[in-house]
C-alpha cells in the first residue's frame, strides 16, 4: 500500500511537443502523480488550485530550435521558471548541450539536466532533489499533517527507510533506542516520533545525560523534596515527573553513571519513582525513548552499562545514518541552511559555486549534518562573492574549481552517476546496469574508464571478510 507522503507531483512540458514514452509510466509506479502541461497558462493555473503543494517539473527541450529560442528569449517561460514551488529539470540530447542559449537556460532556472530517453529511475531520483528544493523553497515544508519530518530534510534512500521505521516506532509504546554518530539529528528523530504518536499533545522532555553533573543528575531525573539537602528551599519535580503522560528522551544514555542506571532501571521496571528526600511512590505514565554516539553493546561488554538496562532500553533500535551515506541530501540540507541564515550575510548570496557543491560531495562530513549546516553559516557570513566557494566552506578545493572543458565535464557528470548509482544500490553491478539502462558489459566499461573497479574491488574485499 503506498504511503502518503510517497506521493509527489510532477509538471511535464515540452516546448517542442515531443512526447515520453516509458519514462511517464514508470514514474507514475514510482509514486509521482503527473501533470502534463501544453503552456505557461496550464502551469500558473495549477499552482493557482494548488497553493499548498510542490511540484517537480520537467521541461522537454528537445526538438526546440535555437534559432527561435534566441530570438525569443524564452520570456514567456520565465513565470513558470521563477516560481518557488517548482523545482525544474531539463530533458535534453547530449548534442543539445553545444548551444549557449540552453545551458544558460540550465543556469539560470534548473536544478539539474538529463539526456532522454533516459531510464525512470535515474529520471525518478533527479527529479525527486529537484522536488526536495522546491519544497525547501516555498519556504512551507511539507505538508501540516508531515510536521514531525519538517526538520528531517533528505530525499536518500536512507532517509526514506528511516522516516518508514518513524512511522512504525511511534505506534507502539514500546521503547526506541536511536543509534547514530554524532550531529547526525538523533533528537529530531526522537521528536518525530513524539509527534507522530499517540502523545503527540503531551510534553516531550529532554535530559542530555552527559551535560549534567554526576551529583546533579539524579534530582534531575526524579526530583527532590524541600529539605532533601542544603539548599533544597523547595519541592523540585524532575524530568521523568514533567513528562508524565508525554515523552522523555534520554540523549547520551551511554554517559548516564552506574547509580542512575539503577535508578532509571528500577523505574522502567515499576513504572514509579521516589523524589530525592521523599518515601512517597508517585507512579509515573511516560514513553522512553534513548539515543547515544557511543556503542552501547561494546559498553555492556566493558561493564560500564548495565545489561538488563541496556535491553530495556533497546525495545526497538534505529539507526540514524551519517551523512556520507545520503549522497544528494547533501546539497538539500545545505540549500536549507543557506536560506535559514541568509538575513545574516552582509550582501545577497545566490547560492553554491559548482566547486563548492562538488566540494561539499566528496568531504566525509566526520561531524555530520552539525557540522555543515555550521560551515555554511559561517560561510554566508564571511562569504565576498554572490556564490559560496569551496573556499568559503573551508573545504578542500584541489583541482574542483579548474575550468573544464565540456568533455571533461561530461566525464565527471557519467563519473558521478554511476557512482550515486553503486551507493543506492549496494554496489550490485546488475541492479545498477538496469537502474541506469545500459548492460552489465557496458557499465564494467564504463566502471573501468573512471577507475571505479578498483573500487569496487575493494569494497567487496570488505564485505567478504
């Protein structure tokens, strides 16, 4: 059964009434719904009825003469290209690309191109980052029933496969371990769960176990009488109290010290608490949910957190994936935070050089989606030029900024592809050759030209052992 955020809309239009054979159709099984448009009108009018929704569009420039593309400049197009809701693709033939007129076209007013015919499913995830941009553009998010998930930007596979696990954790009451490194959004996760769960109109309390005192830690958790200590003037209800009926999330479980455990075990077991200083038993309705960077099962083994805690915790466990595994989310994420700190740059930033987007691909990201929403702000900041450089996000550069002729830049782009493709799919050559519509025996070539063998050599290598 397809799910409803799987839905998505896409504007078709061709400029010179050419029309797509299987491409349409494979689309519509991926879970785009179609809208053809003959002009200009067609597409104002639609986004007219719909105020509230986004579209992926794809703009068919083949057969369009150049002649009359220039001499017409193509205004009429241009309230259709500039609107926010709309994240444009071309469709073009490789020979297309030789003519000025369309790649500044391209420049100008897309957020990527393909050459058709080109296979559904490349066609389906180009288009799925162009909508990922309009929607980030519209400034809306998604729609008010996706609330919980308007944080969590990403159109990757992992994303979609996370967002899936969400949805079954928060319909259950059981607890929910996030496992993830550092930066990489494991509240937001947790807080989308909240949102999407029975006690989405309850409070969602968060304790970082590690940024509180050992001494500390335990009346923050189950509060303290008036008189329980010196300077205890008053009744204090901790974490776990204010969460009743709601949500607490317990983030860097793995810093929480042995004596804290026993107490948070005990509760989990009993499902009440004792205030600090108290004897009264004061039963506690509340969701757990945890998250930590470190490994919690390398932590049990070196006795330094308890087993029988560890297990109650880890009901159901997510993983929250780094950011060198989201491929194109990259750039979504970063456009989102370009637009979110633009009132803090000195001039009008325009968006990313062609350096810094390859930059930003190819860097590890060892601080995951912290660290570049981070290296963005600075760089709108500090930024001297219309456009972030790899530069401005002190990132390596090397040869990414060298200009390029179109060949070598052809080379990089089929480069790039067949690499994106490998990562989607589990480096299974044979998925992968039909995903990108050529033969086995042609992407070996093709893997052998851009020296991805070795590679994929050794990735094997990897899994073997």
């Amino acid at each position: 059964m397809r799910t409803r955020q799987e839905t998505r809309d896409l504007i078709v239009m061709s400029v010179a009434g050419t029309e797509l054979a299987g491409e349409l159709d494979g689309l519509a099984q991926q879970g785009w719904r179609l809208w053809k448009a003959e002009g200009v009108d067609d597409i104002l009018g639609l986004l007219k009825a719909r105020p509230r929704t986004c579209f992926a569009a794809l703009l068919d420039l083949r057969g369009a003469d150049p002649r009359q593309a220039e001499s017409t400049n193509l205004d009429h197009l241009v309230p259709a290209l500039t609107a926010t809701r709309i994240g444009w693709v071309a469709g073009v033939v490789q020979k297309q690309l030789e003519q000025p007129w369309l790649r500044q076209l391209i420049h100008h007013y897309c957020h990527d191109y393909v050459t058709l015919p080109c296979a559904s499913t490349l066609l389906g995830v180009v288009l799925g980052h162009a909508h990922g941009m309009a929607v980030l553009s519209s400034g809306d998010g998604q729609d008010q029933a996706d609330g919980p998930d308007d944080a969590m930007i990403g159109e990757s596979p992992a994303m979609r496969s996370m967002r899936q696990m969400l949805q079954k954790a928060a319909a259950t009451e059981a607890p929910v371990y996030i496992a993830g490194e550092t930066g990489t959004g494991k509240e937001l996760a947790a807080l989308a769960i909240h949102r999407r769960s029975a006690r989405r109109e309850r409070p969602f309390v968060v304790i970082n176990c590690g940024a509180i005192p050992q001494s500390l830690l335990q009346s923050e958790l189950f509060g303290y009488e008036r008189g329980a200590f010196t300077g205890a003037t008053q009744r204090k209800l901790g974490r776990i109290e204010m969460a009743h009926t709601g949500t607490l999330f317990l983030d860097e479980i793995g810093d929480l010290p042995m004596d804290s455990q026993a107490s948070l075990l005990r509760f989990l077991q009993q499902g009440s608490i004792e205030r600090l200083g108290g004897h009264e038993e004061i039963h506690v309705d509340v969701r757990i949910l945890s998250a930590t960077h470190v490994d919690l099962a390398a932590a049990v083994a070196e006795g330094r957190f308890r087993e029988d805690l560890y297990h109650r915790l880890r009901v159901i466990e997510l993983r929250q994936p780094p950011l060198r595994e989201r491929g194109g989310d990259i750039a979504l994420i970063a456009a989102h935070a370009l637009s979110h700190h633009a009132r803090e740059a000195t001039r009008r930033i325009r968006g990313f050089s062609p350096c810094a987007r390859q930059a930003m691909q190819r860097y590890a990201w060892p601080g995951n989606v912290r660290e570049l929403v981070n290296r963005v702000r600075q760089a709108v900041v500090m930024a001297d030029g219309p456009c972030i450089t790899a530069q401005d996000l002190r990132l390596e550069a090397s040869d990414l900024c060298a200009p390029e002729t179109l060949d070598a830049a052809r080379c990089e782009g089929e480069r790039a592809a067949i690499e994106r493709a490998l990562q989607r799919n589990g480096h299974r050559l044979a998925v992968t050759a039909r995903e990108l519509g050529i033969s086995r025996v042609t992407l070996y070539r093709l893997m052998a030209r851009h020296g991805l063998r070795d590679r994929e050599v050794t990735v094997g290598a990897i899994r073997r052992s």
